[in-house]
C-alpha cells in the first residue's frame, strides 16, 4: 500500500514536470527557446519515471541489485543522450536561424556585419590583417 502511494506520487512528480515543459514550450516565442526548454522533462520527469518502476520492480520480488545496477544506467544514459541532443538541436536551430537572419544574437538586423573581431581587433576567421576596414 505505502509502496504504491510512493510510486503515484513520484508520477504524478513526474507528469507536473512534462505539463511544466508542453507549457513553457508552448508560450517560448523562437524554436531555440524551445529547444533550451527540454530540462523539466529529461532531467526530472524521466528519472523520476525509471525510479517509480524501480520501486515497483523491487516491490515485485526482483532481485534489488540487478534492478538498481539498470536504474542508474538508464538514468545516466538519459541524461547524457539529453543534453548531447539538446545541444545538437540548440546548434542547429541556431545557424539555421542565422542563415535565415532571424537570430537575435548574430544575423541581419542584429547589428551583426559578418567581420567579427576579437577583442585585440584581429579578425575571427584566423587572416590576421585581411580586413582593410
């Protein structure tokens, strides 16, 4: 009984944190935003879910160390294919955005000329002198 109580609410945790995240994505105004916004759901929603059946796997008769060793690397696992992902995703949408000048940090509009400098004034393409600005 107290082992059910325990997984419901760690699903019901887990279900607030993927209706926290279909919101924010929902009133985010550019893809990036969106694609910045997969946190809630990948790390909490989801290992609150492996944990959940973990739990019940153990209430089951499961052997707890078998259980417990796939847990964690389900967990690890998640978490590291979600935040590669999420910073794939994030670069993609991002040069696409500058390709079509709709980024807010780099593009036309943004006051970006397409002849960035360090700050000792050399050029970022590596031609130190090229530019005769």
């Amino acid at each position: 009984m107290i082992i059910n109580i325990i997984i419901s609410v760690l699903i019901l945790i887990a279900a607030i944190a993927f209706l926290d995240e279909v919101i924010e994505m929902w009133r985010a105004p550019d893809a990036l935003t969106r694609v910045n916004l997969t946190g809630p759901a990948t790390g909490v929603g989801v290992p609150l879910l492996i944990i959940a059946n973990m739990i019940r796997s153990i209430a089951d008769g499961d052997e707890w160390y078998v259980v417990l060793v796939k847990s964690v690397i389900a967990i690890v696992a998640c978490l590291m294919v979600a935040s590669v992902g999420s910073f794939v995703m994030g670069r993609s949408v991002h040069a696409e955005q500058i390709r079509r000048g709709q980024s807010a940090t780099m593009g036309k509009g943004a006051g970006y000329t397409g002849k960035a400098k360090t700050t000792t004034g050399t050029p970022l393409d590596g031609q130190a002198g090229a530019d005769t600005d």
